[in-house]
C-alpha cells in the first residue's frame, strides 16, 4: 500500500512504509500516478501528458514505459499496466 502526498508545487512523494521505498515525483509523474489511480490506460495517460504539459521529449513512449517499469518493479503498482 503506497502513500500518495502531493505537495504545493505539484510534485508528490510515493512512499511504501512496509518497504521504506520512496519516489520523488515531478508534476509529469504525479500527473501519471492519479491516471494510474483512475484506471487509465497506456494510451490515455499518454495522450493526457501531451495535451497537459509542454517539452514533452520525442521519446515519450520510452520514457512513459520506463517509469511505469520502476513503478512496477518497486512494488507501487502491480503488472496489468
């Protein structure tokens, strides 16, 4: 079980008190985490970054996927991302 706690600045901190693991999320990530709270897929988050954010890099895909491994691999969320 993650603690969300999103601060005024619309970064965030992840923390899982069983593990003691913490992620320090940037506005993007804190972004995808409610997505991913909402149930949103792939595609949709993907599309909701880039209609919400500017300087998206061109390998947004990449870098979506990679995060949502970290999350996975870490234990915040589970496989069926």
């Amino acid at each position: 079980m993650a603690v969300f706690r999103e601060e005024f600045d619309n970064n965030s901190l992840l923390f899982d008190p069983v593990t003691g693991k913490a992620f320090y999320l940037n506005p993007v990530a804190t972004f995808i985490w409610q997505q991913l709270c909402l149930e949103c897929s792939f595609d949709e988050i993907e599309k909701g970054i880039l209609s919400r954010f500017s300087n998206i890099p061109v390998d947004l895909k990449s870098d979506l996927d990679d995060f949502l491994r970290s999350l996975i691999d870490n234990g915040f969320v589970g496989n069926e991302v």
